[in-house]
C-alpha cells in the first residue's frame, strides 16, 4: 500500500500546508501503480445520466443527455424547464433494475483493492492522477486547483476513487483529462453525499451512497447516480461520457 496524504506526509509538510497548496517548493508526486483496474460494471444503470433513489429536483435551464431515473421515490421536478434528452423513467422496470445494478457497482467500486493503492486526504486541487485505485478513510475535496487524471497514453485505462465520506468539489473548479483518459472510465464511489459549486466542471461516474447537490452552471461528463437520497440540479448540463 502506497500512503499519500496520509498522518507522517501531513505532519512532515504541516508548516507549509503542502498537501493543500500543492506549492513549488513541495512538488507533490503521485506514484505509479502497476495494479491494472478493470471498469466498475454498471449494468442497467450505465444509460443514466441522473438516477436517484429519493427525488429529483431541478431549477432553471438543466440540459441531461441521457436517461433521468427514480426508484424508489415518486417525485420528479422542474421537467421542464429543463430538457432531458432521454426517457423519464419512474419506477419501472428498467429504472428498477437500474437501482439494483448500482448498489451492485457501488458495492464493486468500496470493495477494490491493491497492493499499491494510493491513501488520499484533504484537497486534490492541482494534482495530477495516473491509473489506478485511490483510497480517502475521510472527506475529499477540489478546490485551491484543477484535478487532472492521466492515463499515460492508455484510453482504456481505469481510476477508482474511494471516499469514505462526504465530497465537495468548490465553485470555478475542473477535473482536467489528458494523456488519452476518459470520462467514462473514471469512477468516485462516495460514502456519503457529493456537491458541486458554481460553473465547477466535474468529469467520471459518481456513485454517491446519499445525495447528489449541482450548484448553478456546473456541468458534468459523467452520471450522477445516488443510491439512498435525491440528485439535485441548477442550470447544468449533464452529459453520459
């Protein structure tokens, strides 16, 4: 097991607050893994571009490319004005085996493992990722910097972030792909709830335990599939990688 963010990299840097600012003088390197993650299969869930298990509200000029799906709530809100290029689907049977693919792939995604998993903590804001598994026992966040995640020149390479609580993505904000890597290959399993602030552009699939929150304008090439609670929208585009 590979430590970054970790109590002695935390207490070496506390001075400088390195982890958080990411400053020249501490240049953070993420180390490489050589464990190779296969995807999280998605099953049913994969056509989702939103799927909730409580509600969905929406307010303003919300843009989905891809299906919109509840179970087992019943309430479904600001369709329109927001467009949903995709079927509304409440309850049925695909939006119910849906819901059953998730719990499969967010159990799969909380239960991957590595000799070389690297430990995260506190603010990924200008790191960079490679392939790979990606562990926090707490809370992550972006903000102070862009996450960028690079896959070396492989598109079919896989990320796996695991959070064990709560994640916050701050306003202004971007998740950055280069080196071939794909929205659709990378996977935030969140043991708690996930917001994201205004105009912040989020790449992957979040598979959030609790709630999904979208502030004004921010957008997402991905799915947000929140298994117990609701997905809730503000003028955003969402759009399946």
């Amino acid at each position: 097991m590979l430590v970054f963010g970790a109590a002695a990299f935390l207490a070496a840097c506390k001075k400088d607050d390195a982890m958080n600012s990411n400053s020249d003088s501490f240049p953070i390197v993420i180390p490489l893994q050589t464990t190779v993650q296969s995807a999280v299969v998605l099953g049913d869930a994969s056509v989702f571009a939103v799927l909730a298990g409580t509600s969905v509200t929406n307010t303003g000029a919300t843009n989905l490319t891809g299906d919109l799906g509840l179970c087992p709530g019943s309430s479904v809100g600001g369709f329109p004005p927001g467009v949903l290029n995709g079927t509304l689907r409440i309850n049925d049977k695909i939006a119910t085996k849906a819901k059953l693919d998730l719990t499969a792939a967010y159990n799969d995604a909380a239960g991957r493992t590595a000799t070389d998993i690297v430990l995260l903590s506190g603010n990924l804001g200008g790191l960079t990722l490679t392939p790979g598994l990606y562990k926090s026992t707490s809370t992550l966040a972006i903000y102070s910097g862009d996450l960028t995640f690079d896959a070396k020149g492989d598109a079919s390479a896989v990320f796996i972030i695991q959070i064990a609580s709560s994640f916050n993505m701050t306003s202004g904000r971007r998740v950055i792909l280069t080196g071939g890597a794909q929205a659709s290959n990378i996977y935030w399993q969140v043991g708690s709830s996930a917001t994201f602030g205004t105009t912040a552009v989020f790449k992957g699939t979040i598979i959030a335990l609790k709630t999904i929150t979208f502030a004004t304008g921010a957008t997402l090439e991905g799915r947000a599939l929140a298994r117990n609670g609701a997905v809730t929208m503000q003028a955003n585009t969402i759009v399946i990688p």
